[in-house]
C-alpha cells in the first residue's frame, strides 16, 4: 500500500508540474491566443485551449505512459468509445472558464486529473494561475491548497449552506426549466455560479462552499475536482450520459448535507 501512495505522489507532482507548464503558455497569451471559436449560443473555445492543451499533453507523455483524455483529442476522434477499464487515464482540462480568461474575471483554472477507468478517481490538481492557487489531492491520503491541509465544511443545515452550480452549455432557457431548475436549488442559503465547476469543486473541497451540482458537465471538467473532494472527505455522486457522450451529472457535498435530487441508485459512481 505504501509503494502505490509513493507512486500517487509521484504522479501527483508531475501533475502539478504540467499545470504549471501550461500556466505559463496561458500567462503569457498574446492577443493572438485570446482567438474565440464559438461552439454554439453559450459555449466558446479559445486559441488558447489548444496551445496550453498540446504543451501540458507533451509534458505528460514525456513523464508517463499512461493514456491521456482531453477536450481537444476527444474531438478528434468523434468514434471514440470510453469503457471502463483498470487501466489508468490522464483527464486534462487545459483551461475551465474560457469566458472568464477571454473577460479577465479571474475564476479560472488548468485541471488535470488522474483516474482508474470511468469509476475510480486517483488525484487531481487544479490551479488557479491569476491566484497563484494551487490546489491538490490524492484519495485516501488528502487534499491540499498550496500544501496546507484542507477538508470539507461540518454544514449540516441546507438553509445555511452554500451551493455552487452552473447552466449547462446546451440548456433549454425556457421558463418550463428554469422553473425547475430554480425549484432545485431554492432551498440553498446561497447559490454560487463561479463559470468554473473545476474552481467550484476546488472550493468544496477546501471548505470556501458546502456543496456543487451541475448537469451535462463535460468530464475533464470535473475530475479533478471530483477527486479533491473525495480526497477531502467529501462525498461525490456522478454518472455519465453514455460511453461516446462525456458528458456527466454530479453532485458533490460535505457528507454532511443530503441532496434530495440525487442521481439515480445503479447509474452512478459513489465516492463516500
């Protein structure tokens, strides 16, 4: 067991070592990097994306053998299946909250995950380089912000809990929905909508909010997150749409706070 966590950690560093790769493409972005490619009415894509993507995905490969998952190299391969399998994966986002970058709100962040198959979530990082937050985690052992040791909120009460979500890129803004949608979360003492669900977990994770759920969530969006949470004694609930469509329902608490609008029982992957 402590051969496997000396080998977490290592790949841990390497991970942090490859968001800090691609901090510096995105710090140092010139206007031609600020590029936009819009992917329908709410959804954009930056020149950007894919400059820190190639370098953070070299970096990986340089270090690792272990297969990589990303936003730009699942596009280019539309056929692809996602099983589920032993085998471990390198999920890397290389910029959640491109809206954000392009407008210098700073809630954004470089994502990179680490995961066994479709199920099992290993470590993840997520870096914030405006803030120069770094934050980090290995299930079973911890999370961590800029190396001190952080955990979950003990909220108990949902009336005085805070909820982060997000509008799903493809959502139907009819009234039908949002009605719905508001009836979901009206319960909350406060709702959060950062335009980051890497940043939202992260904030979970170190106790800034109680609580994060979002619908038709991309998966390298959220696993890294997904891990720090677990990692910090959260509970995640997450399943996803189908094994070419990555697209995934999550919902992440303290494990103290219970969702009422929990994901289906046999759908999902449970992490408590």
């Amino acid at each position: 067991m402590h051969k496997v966590i000396a080998e977490f950690d290592k790949l841990l560093n390497i991970a942090k070592e490859a968001a800090l790769v691609g901090a510096n493409i995105l710090k140092d972005s010139d206007s031609s990097l600020k590029e936009t490619q819009y992917n329908g009415l709410h959804d954009v894509q930056l020149k950007a994306d894919e400059v820190a993507e190639k370098n953070i995905v070299s970096y990986l490969s340089s270090e690792t053998d272990i297969d990589i998952i990303s936003e730009e190299m699942w596009k280019a391969s539309p056929n692809k299946v996602f099983k589920d399998s032993s085998d471990l994966l390198w999920v890397v986002d290389p910029l959640d909250g491109s809206y954000n970058f392009l407008y210098n709100i700073p809630f954004y962040c470089i994502s990179i995950a680490l995961w066994q198959g479709r199920k099992s979530p290993i470590l993840g990082v997520i870096y914030n380089f405006y803030t120069n937050e770094l934050f980090s985690g290995i299930v079973g052992k911890g999370s961590w912000f800029n190396n001190i040791k952080i955990r979950t909120t003990d909220t108990k009460d949902i009336g005085k809990a805070i909820l982060c979500t997000g509008f799903p890129v493809n959502i139907d803004y009819s009234t039908e929905n949002l009605t719905k949608y508001i009836y979901k979360i009206r319960d909350w003492g406060k709702i959060r909508l950062f335009g980051s669900a890497g940043l939202s977990l992260a904030y979970v994770a170190s106790g800034r909010v109680d609580a994060y759920q979002e619908e038709d969530i991309m998966f390298w969006d959220v696993a890294a997150g997904i891990s720090l949470v677990r990692a910090a004694g959260g509970m995640v609930d997450f399943m996803f749409s189908d094994e070419r469509d990555l697209k995934m329902k999550v919902v992440a608490t303290n494990n103290h706070l219970r969702i009422e609008d929990k994901i289906e029982e046999g759908k999902l992957g449970s992490q408590t």
